[in-house]
C-alpha cells in the first residue's frame, strides 16, 4: 500500500480530508496525518504538505529534501483558473497546488495522478552515472550535498567513486580492511583482466546511507594513475551502474587532475556537472575555454547541466479549482 502523508495546521481539514479519502483509495494508499514537517521521514510515496510550511524557516531544510514529483502543496486561495484541456497539457511541471475548496473527486484524481506518475517514473528510470567537477571546494561541498539529498529523495541507491587525493575528500567516510581502487588501477596496468563486477567489492556502504569506493591509505595514490587506466575504470564503473539494481547513480568526483582526463571521462558518463567559476582572472578564463570546446565537441548523448546552486523555480498551478 502507498503512503501519503497530509500535513495541514488545520486539523478539522485534514481529519476530514483523510476520512473522505482514505476509502476511495483503498486498498492502493493511505493517508496519514502528520503534525508538522519535522516527522517527516524518508519511507512515504506522497506528501499534501501546505503552503504555510514552505515559509516557515524551521521545516526550510527538511522540505528542500522532497522531491517536486512527490509533493501536492495544499493552498488556501480561491482564485478562479482557466480549465485545463488535458492531463497532458498539465505536465509542465510536477508541482501540483491545490486548493481547500478542490473537491474530493478532483483530490482523488490527482492523489492517483500523482502516484501513477511517481511510478511510470521510477519505471522508465535508467541508472546513470554522473561526473562532478568544480574550482571551487565550498561550491563542491553544497552542490554533492544537494545532489545526494536528490538522489535518495527519488529513492535511488548512490555511489560515489573520487578520483582525486585523499586531503581533498570532503565526504564522512570509514572503511574496513578490503580491496581498493587502487588495486583496480594495478591490475590493469599489469594487464590483468578485472569487470564491472569487481566494483561490487571497493565499495562500502557508510552511516549516511552512500557507497563510497575505498582508496589507499597513500593521499597521493591517484596521481600514479595513467590516463588509459582511469578512462577504463570510467568505462567500467558506468558498466557497474548499468548493470546494479534499478534506482542506482553513480557519481564521479574527479579533481586535481588534467582537465584533457576530465573531458574525456565526462564523455563517457550520462551528466557531467561542472562549476562555470564565478572569479575574473586568467585561469577561470582558460578553464571556461576548456569547457566550451568540450560542450561543442562532445556526444548528444552527454547532458551538460552547470552548477547553479541559488537558482530557484516557483510552482505552477495545475488544476481548476472548484467555483
């Protein structure tokens, strides 16, 4: 059974609401009543979550980890809106408003609407890998926090495998004695064969939930790594992602290395994210040239998306509230 949670100061509302619902949407979901944003947890396929908490800076953290898809902002306006001719005219953007005056029919179509989505999403959801490079280490830290935030908010497994040296981590991480990356690279620089599977044994699941490969105790370690051996290990951890569980990501957090490795590592992932740089001086310039001639040459296949962490989008309306 789905879970939706309704959360709503007004408590006379939301029994009501619940009550009227929960049986038109048996035995597929449930709705549940929460006092506030703060018990949200992370094991619920919907929330009705009002607009009032949106505001409220206290619940500001907590809700920016939901996902848009998974959430239904209940309103108070009463404010007439045009009839839409569709559903598929409706799909602009997964923010769903509705408002205190919706009817329970209108609650009922889009609460299965909504969930019906959820699932054709998660479905039609490939694994893919992703590449993170940035110039700046606080822009990295905000940008791999909110992309992790996003990642499990859509309920996808993550993996994160660094390509850089040790004093750069800037991840919570502790690990048990086990085979390395490191030990990956050397193996095929001796010519030994390895696979994809061979993944599945560098990484180690840490406390906040991530897979991290493990690396050598040796901070330096990576800058022994040939060009050819790092593409490879690109090639293979892509494979990895491929071939794991649905609802997996992979990211690779690639930094101190030629900027030749990173253009072509980031050819041969789904998502490259790079961090434009914001400073006017020559090498931000240089590096900017860099990127652009890698935006112009590579694959149709590869999606560029900049960082950009303080940009912000408003919701949309979506239905026709009742008159």
């Amino acid at each position: 059974m789905r879970k939706v949670y309704l959360i709503d100061p007004n408590q006379k509302y939301a029994e009501k609401l619940q009550k009227q619902l929960n049986p038109k949407l048996k035995p597929l979901a449930k709705i549940d009543l929460l006092i506030s944003p703060a018990e949200l947890k992370e094991d619920f396929d919907l929330v009705i979550i009002h607009a009032s908490y949106f505001s409220d800076y206290r619940y500001a953290h907590k809700l920016d980890k939901i996902g848009i898809l998974k959430t239904i902002q209940l309103n108070d306006v009463t404010t007439r809106f045009e009839q839409l001719s569709s559903i598929a005219d409706s799909t602009k953007s997964d923010l769903l408003v509705l408002s205190r005056r919706t009817k329970i029919t209108e609650w009922l179509h889009w609460i299965l609407y909504k969930l019906d989505k959820i699932k054709q999403r998660i479905e039609s959801r490939q694994n893919q890998i992703h590449l993170l490079f940035t110039f700046n280490q606080h822009v990295r830290h905000r940008f791999l926090q909110k992309w992790i935030t996003e990642q499990k908010a859509e309920g996808n497994k993550v993996f994160i495998l660094p390509i850089k040296p040790l004093y750069l981590w800037n991840y919570q991480a502790d690990f048990h004695v086990g085979p390395d990356l490191s030990d990956l690279v050397l193996q095929i620089e001796q010519d030994i064969e390895i696979s994809e599977k061979d993944f599945g044994l560098i990484f180690e699941k840490q406390k906040s939930g991530i897979f991290i490969s493990r690396n050598k105790s040796a901070s330096d370690d990576v800058f022994t790594y040939e060009h050819n051996s790092v593409q490879i290990i690109g090639k293979l951890f892509k494979k990895f992602i491929a071939q794991h569980e649905k609802s997996s990501s992979g990211l690779i957090d690639v930094e101190a290395k030629p900027f030749h490795l990173i253009k072509d590592l980031a050819s041969i992932c789904d998502v490259c994210h790079f961090d434009l740089g914001e400073e006017d001086n020559y090498g931000v310039r240089i590096a900017k040239t860099e990127i652009a001639t890698f935006l112009a040459e590579k694959s149709p296949t590869v999606k560029f998306e900049p960082i950009i962490l303080n940009k912000s989008f408003g919701p949309t309306v979506l239905n026709k509230l009742q008159t």
